[in-house]
C-alpha cells in the first residue's frame, strides 16, 4: 500500500530535494519536520521535502501530517523494507538535480544540509557526505568509538580504495548524476546501502568529499559486537561481489572510459 501526499500544482520547480527515511519515528517527527521546515526555508531557492514512511505502524505518517510544511509530500508504503530501499524510493521520486538525504531523527542538525550543498557549489565537486570526525564537526565522540571509525576507515580503504573517514552519517548532498549512475546498482536495502553507494561514485570516478555536521546524540553506549560482526559480514560480502563483477566486467564503467569512447 502506498499512500503520497502531493503538494499543490503550481510549485516552482525545486532546485534541492530533500529525502528523509523515516521508521518508528511517531514520538519526535512533529519536532523534527517543524526545524526542518524553519531551517530549509533559509536556503531561499524552491526546495521540496520527501518523508518516506519506511513501513511504519506507529503512526508516523499520521503526526507528519499535522505539521503545516507546503514543499513536504509523505509517501508511505508497507511493509518495512529497509533505509537503503526508502532511499531509493525517495530518489525516484525527486525532482531537482541536487538531491539531499538527512535522517528523520533529531540527532543531526538540519543546517547541515545547507553547508554541505555550500560546500558542493563552492568546490564543483559531485557528492558532500556528513562525517563526524571531520575536523569543523561538533559532535561528542568516545575514544573508543574514535578507535572503531579508525579501524573500519582503514578496513574501506584497503578492501575499496575508498578514502573517506565516516561512511555511514545520516547527511549526504549530491548531485543527480551521480545518484543516476550509481543507486540504480545499489544491491543493498539495509544500512549497508551508504557504503555500496559510495563505492560505486568513487569507482565511476566521481568526486566525494566529506563535511562538517552538527550532531546532538551523546553516543551513550558503543556499536555492540554483533552488531559490528553483523557490519563486517556484509562489507565481506560487498567486497566479494564487486571482486567478482569486476572480473565479469559488469561492474560501473569509470567516466574516463566513457568520455573516451
């Protein structure tokens, strides 16, 4: 079942869309939308706001609907099918040709969207991903989560050649090209769909680069180990499949391959 909410023929033509997954949020959305809305409608350009309701049954589309927000449309749908897949749908739904993922929580300030699509227009670079051990952010990071995010940064780069230090924040700019290119490879429907992604634009050659965020959550307890057992699985496994693509030839073409053909 799917259930979207347009907003009124005549809008301008958004120059940003905004994508925000959304699962068992009832409790704090109102809040959340309510900043959103304040924050994005300093950006002074058309913008629009997608909340995908990821298979909700706490009513999280319903108190969505009650905050007054013209550029916002709720698409829900059952059942829960997974962050990487409400992404996806969002996508495919949007119309600009910047596209902004942000998480639905309270933990990332909205105001990182607008500097990290500042930081897109200013550098002409193709994607700006929240991290939060970029040196600007402003977030409280326990050692040992520090010790984590070191490790598995040398884990990406070493399996992917992927130099980026946080794959995984919920704040994310790019430019619709790349999300053209690269989603529709995207195997993933959980929270290994960042990394894949990511993956994906660097191997295509495109470029990504990391921004300050502003954070709110404490980091109260630390990644539990099945949880990290879990992660490192399927990074295994993302790693196996594009080894195996490669070879086949059916992984993404690199844009200087295209560019010479």
């Amino acid at each position: 079942m799917t259930i979207d909410s347009t907003p009124p023929n005549g809008s301008p033509q958004p120059a940003l869309s905004i994508v925000v997954p959304a699962y068992q949020e009832a409790s704090t959305i109102e809040q959340a939308l309510v900043r959103m809305r304040d924050e994005f409608d300093r950006l002074h350009r058309p913008y629009e706001l997608l909340l995908i309701s990821d298979g909700n049954v706490d009513g999280t589309e319903v108190a969505a609907a009650r905050v007054e927000f013209p550029q916002m449309q709720i698409c829900h749908y059952t059942p829960n099918r997974g962050k990487g897949y409400a992404l996806r749908y969002g996508f495919e739904r949007a119309h600009a040709p910047v596209v902004a993922f942000i998480d639905a929580d309270l933990d990332i300030h909205p105001s990182c969207v607008r500097d990290l699509l500042a930081q897109l227009e200013a550098t002409g670079v193709d994607a700006v991903i929240g991290s939060k051990v970029h040196p600007l952010s402003t977030v409280q990071y326990p050692r040992f989560r520090r010790f984590q995010s070191r490790v598995f940064r040398l884990l990406i780069r070493s399996l992917f050649r992927l130099d980026v230090a946080d794959t995984q924040t919920g704040c994310k700019v790019f430019r619709r090209e790349v999300l053209d290119t690269c989603l529709p490879r995207v195997r993933s429907e959980g929270y290994l769909l960042d990394l894949e992604l990511l993956v994906l634009a660097n191997d295509a050659g495109y470029r990504v680069v990391e921004g300050p965020i502003i954070l709110d959550y404490q980091f109260a307890t630390s990644t539990g180990v099945s949880a990290v057992r879990e992660m490192l699985r399927e990074v295994a496994g993302l790693a196996r499949r594009r080894r195996a693509s490669r070879r086949a030839g059916t992984w993404i073409t690199p844009r200087t391959a295209n560019r010479g053909s």
